[in-house]
C-alpha cells in the first residue's frame, strides 16, 4: 500500500517520504489475518478445493439471458400499470368474493350537471340516432289498407307509404323483419362488443358504429326486396350492439357513482327521443314516402357521427394495446384461466345478485319490445281515423313521458341511495319504522331497485287499459291517456338498473356486463317475432264476428302484461341474492 496516491487536504502534511503509523499498523494487521489463509491456499489440499469451488461457478452458475426491458414511454407506462391493476383485481383461486375494483373505480369527487351533459351529450345524439334508425320501420308498415284493393289509385298511395305494401310482406314477416332480424347479429356482437369497450377506445367504436348502421338505413329506403330489407337490417343490428356498452363504459369510468343513475338515465332517454322522432315519421311519411323517410334518418345519422366526432372526449389513451399486455394475458392463459372473455363473462355471471338482474332486465326488454314493435299496428288498426294524430300524440308520450320518467327515476334512485346510505351512518336512534324496515331489507346499492319494481307493478294496469278502451266515441283519447300513464310510471327502471349491475362488477368489467345486457334485450326481440306468428296464425282462421283489432289487443295486453308481473318479481328477489360471486365454473 503507497499511501502518497492518496490525496490530502489542504494544509496536511505529505507523506511522500515515509509512511504514517496508522499505514504501518494496517499492513501489519492485514498480515497476521491473511497469512494462514495464504499458507492454506498454498498447500495442495487448498488448490484443490480452490479450483473444484471455482469450476462450480463457472459450470453451474446460471446464466441470465432475459433482454433487457425496453424503455416505454410515459402514456405506455400508465397503461401497463392499469393493466396490473386489472389482473391483481382477478380473484385468486381460492376466492369468491365480488370483483375486486381497479384503482378508477376508487370514489371520485360528486360528478356536476355540467361535466355530466359534457360527456353525455355527444352520446345522447348517437343514441337517439341509433333508436330512430331501429325504431323506424314501425311506423312505416300498415296492414289496415287492404293490398289486394281493386282502385289503383288506393294501391299506389298505399304503396307509397307502407313499405309492406311496396314490397309484399305479411304480418309474420313483419315481426321477423322488425325483431328477430335486427337481432342475429346484434345478440352475436353484444358480448364482443362489451369486451371490446373495456380494451380499446371507446370514441372509435362509437363513431363506427354509428356510421355502419347509417349506411345500413339508406339502404333500407333503397332495398327493391324484402330480403335486401332484411340484409340491410341484420347489418344494422350488428353495428348497434357496440354503440351502448362502449358509452355506458365511459359513463362509469367518468362520472362519480353518487350520479351514476342519473347520468344513465339522461344517456337511456335517447330511446324516448328516438322512439318519438320515429312516430313522427309517420307525418313525413305521409309527405315524402316510406322511401324518404328512411333516406331522410340517415342523414340525421350523419350529422350525429360529426357533431359527436367533434365533441366527445378523446380516449386516445386506449388506441394502442401493449405488445407486454399480451403477453401478460399469455401468461394468464398458461396458468390455466380461461380467455379474457369468456373469463369476464363467466365471473361476471358468477354473482347471484347479476344473474337475477338480467333475468329481470330479460321481461322487461320484453314488454317493451312488444309495445314498440306492435303499438303502431294496433293503434293504425284499431284507430284508423286518427293516424295523424297518433302521431304527434305519440311522440309526445314517448318524448316526453319516457323521458321524464326515466331521468326522474334516476334521479330518485340517487336521492334514495345516498339517503340509506346516511341513514346507516347516523345510526337508528332518531330513525321511524319505515326507515328502520327499509335500512334492514336495502343498502344503498339495492335500494335503487325500488324503483324498477314498483314501475313494473304500477305498468301492468295502465298498459292493459290501454288496449282495452272500448269502442266508444272517446276510446281513441282514453287509450292514448292510459299509454301516457303507462310510460310515466314504466321507464323509470333502465338508469337505477344500469347503476346497481355497474356497482355490483366494478368498474373493469363494465364494458362485458353492459354486453350481457345488450345480449338479455336482443333475447327480449323473440318476444315481439312470437307475438307476430301468433297474430298472422290467428288472423289466416279469424271467425267473421272477430276483427284483427280484438286479436292484436289482448295479444298484446296479456303478452306485455305478463312481462311486467316476471320483472317486478326478479327485481325483487336480485334485492336479496348476494352481491358476492360463487366460485367460477371450471375453475380449479
């Protein structure tokens, strides 16, 4: 050791000439320990272990040939880590509890009016373009004009706004044509449809969806054939399945769940808004033709994927999918968990309380389905004379009516949510007996249920006076206040609906569950193609004191009736199944 390499500080003395004492007195230590070693290492024995020791590292020891890393920059970085906090919320073998919630489904602070009409907006007008597109072909049939007239003049205008007159189709195709067509491809995207908007931008699917249906409804006005009407429908169906789960997965992920029913039900109202625009058709059908009528929704379909395309949030943080994120799904694969999809799909059937919601959710698409496919019929059968004012009538208790009920259902369920919620802090001292039986039976999660329980008992009357008026000077005016009764007290389930399945899969899952609940009504679209097959069955052996009117009527008013009874009855029991999973089908 040369202690003069060794730098000094200022002012100390050098020892360039002779080493210092504590030097001297290092060497001598490091002497006395190192010198039995160095006599060991010498002897032959002590070679040969030396050499046997280091021919062990050298042979045995293991190589790491990983590469390194690469480098990822910051938005990659952020999605990587949201994916591990996907896959720590996948519950382990041996657990069966509910979904664990990722980071995002952390509470966030009480969503305003404002930010809420921001995101939903843009949304709402796709929608209401969606239900329109859908929606319109009821209103552009009529099977109270007889085809087979003599004057050719009545042909040609029936021709001219009824498109089952133009293109020779009955009731039973009719009901295939507006339900069960619409439905094959729609039930078959909805699944892939919900997993896709928990992956990948939302905006893209949105907007593309939004322009394939577009498409889909010019072709209609331009189809020469019920089968190309019918092509031009099943595509449609298709194109709408990816339109819902991807908003109401950016509904959950963007507004706090204390508003979360409320800015479900200003989203759903877009079937009311839809649906009456739709009646309106009617008058411009009258003017412009069936053929118009369609050309003219899907120029409104245009305008919608612009004005939506400019402002909707961007969700760029989605566009790209992490080559290490496949291979972590690649890896889950070969510990034996099923697909991405069916492994979602499976856990989230997996909870009691979900399977009895879209049970419920089932009858309820149901009912309405038959109303909005077979109202218009009945109403132009039975009330002939007043078409027109159908209508504008008709729209009005669509617009209006559904929308106020669904937004005030919503409303109140979020009101009712965070008043158990409260409650069930504060204690019940202070509290009364409905009070105390409504905290032991609801938490603030079921309690919003009430809602949908209580419009599906309070539809089963006004729907069935609906339909069956009388034959009076005043029935057309009584039938059409019932129905207006009937959508005030009926629409208010979809938003409180929506928000309890939400909170019940979390926030990770809600793409899939909002497919499965897309997948419950396209099942519901079975409803309205039984009802046509039974009415063109009645109608071919229909006795001469019996008109189509009587048939259609109590049809509708048992079918629709007996709908409302099963849902209010799942609703309920979904109140008391448990909110935790049951361990997953073929999972060891």
């Amino acid at each position: 050791m040369d202690c003069r390499r060794r730098p000094h500080p200022k002012g100390a003395a050098s020892c360039s000439v002779q080493p210092s004492m504590k030097c001297i007195v290092s060497l001598i230590v490091i002497n006395i320990f190192a010198l039995p070693h160095a006599t060991a290492f010498l002897s032959p024995a002590g070679q040969a272990r030396h050499s046997l020791s280091t021919r062990t590292i050298t042979e045995f020891k293991p190589v790491n040939t990983r590469p390194k890393p690469p480098r990822f920059s910051h938005q990659q970085h952020e999605r990587s880590q949201r994916r591990r906090w996907r896959l720590q919320a996948q519950p382990s073998d041996n657990d069966t509890s509910s979904p664990a919630l990722s980071p995002s489904s952390k509470s966030k602070p009480t969503s305003s009016l404002k930010e809420i009409l921001i995101l939903v907006f843009p949304l709402l007008l796709v929608y209401i373009s969606n239900q329109w597109s859908r929606a319109s072909i009821y209103y552009l049939v009529d099977f109270a004009t007889d085809a087979a007239t003599n004057d050719p003049a009545s042909k040609a205008v029936s021709a001219y706004e009824a498109m089952n007159i133009d293109l020779q189709f009955t009731q039973s195709q009719y009901g295939v044509l507006a339900s069960t067509a619409f439905t094959v491809l729609f039930a078959l995207s909805s699944l892939i449809a919900g997993n896709l908007a928990d992956k990948y931008n939302r905006k893209v699917l949105t907007l593309a969806s939004c322009a394939i249906w577009t498409v889909a409804t010019i072709t209609q006005g331009q189809a020469q054939s019920y089968d190309q009407v019918l092509a031009a429908r099943i595509i449609m169906g298709g194109a709408c399945a990816f339109c819902v789960p991807a908003a109401y997965s950016l509904i959950a992920e963007k507004i706090s769940k204390d508003k979360a029913a409320l800015a479900n039900s200003i989203y759903g109202s877009g079937v009311y808004l839809g649906g009456g625009l739709a009646s309106l058709s009617i008058l411009l059908d009258e003017n412009t033709g069936w053929r118009d009528t369609l050309e003219v929704i899907g120029l409104f379909g245009v305008l919608s994927v612009v004005v939506s395309g400019l402002l909707l949030p961007s969700d760029g943080d989605r566009d790209v999918k992490l080559e290490t994120e496949g291979a972590l799904d690649l890896e889950l694969d070969k510990k034996g968990n099923s697909p991405a999809m069916i492994g979602d799909t499976l856990q989230i059937l997996s909870i009691p309380r979900v399977r009895y919601l879209f049970l419920a959710s089932l009858f309820r698409f149901s009912s309405g389905l038959m109303i909005g496919v077979w109202k218009a019929p009945y109403f132009k059968e039975a009330f002939a004379d007043d078409a027109a004012t159908f209508a504008v009538l008709n729209a009005f208790v669509v617009g209006l009516m559904g929308l106020s009920s669904g937004i005030v259902g919503g409303y109140i369920a979020d009101w009712v949510g965070g008043w158990i919620s409260e409650a069930k802090k504060q204690g019940n001292d202070s509290a009364s007996s409905i009070s105390l039986a409504l905290q032991n039976i609801f938490d603030e999660k079921t309690v919003r249920l009430l809602i949908p329980i209580v419009g599906s008992i309070l539809a089963i009357p006004t729907w069935y006076l609906t339909t069956h008026t009388g034959k009076g000077d005043n029935a057309f005016q009584f039938a059409m206040f019932w129905l207006s009764l009937e959508y005030l007290v009926a629409e208010c389930w979809f938003g409180p609906t929506i928000a309890v399945l939400q909170t019940s899969v979390g926030t990770s899952k809600t793409g899939t569950a909002q497919g499965i609940f897309v997948l419950t009504g396209a099942v519901g679209n079975v409803a309205p193609t039984i009802l046509g097959l039974l009415y063109g069955n009645q109608v071919a052996n229909l006795p001469s004191t019996t008109s189509s009117n009587e048939v259609l009527a109590d049809l509708l008013g048992w079918g629709v009736c007996a709908g409302y009874f099963l849902s209010a009855i799942f609703f309920a029991v979904s109140v008391f199944a448990s909110g935790e999973s049951d361990a997953i089908p073929g999972k060891k």
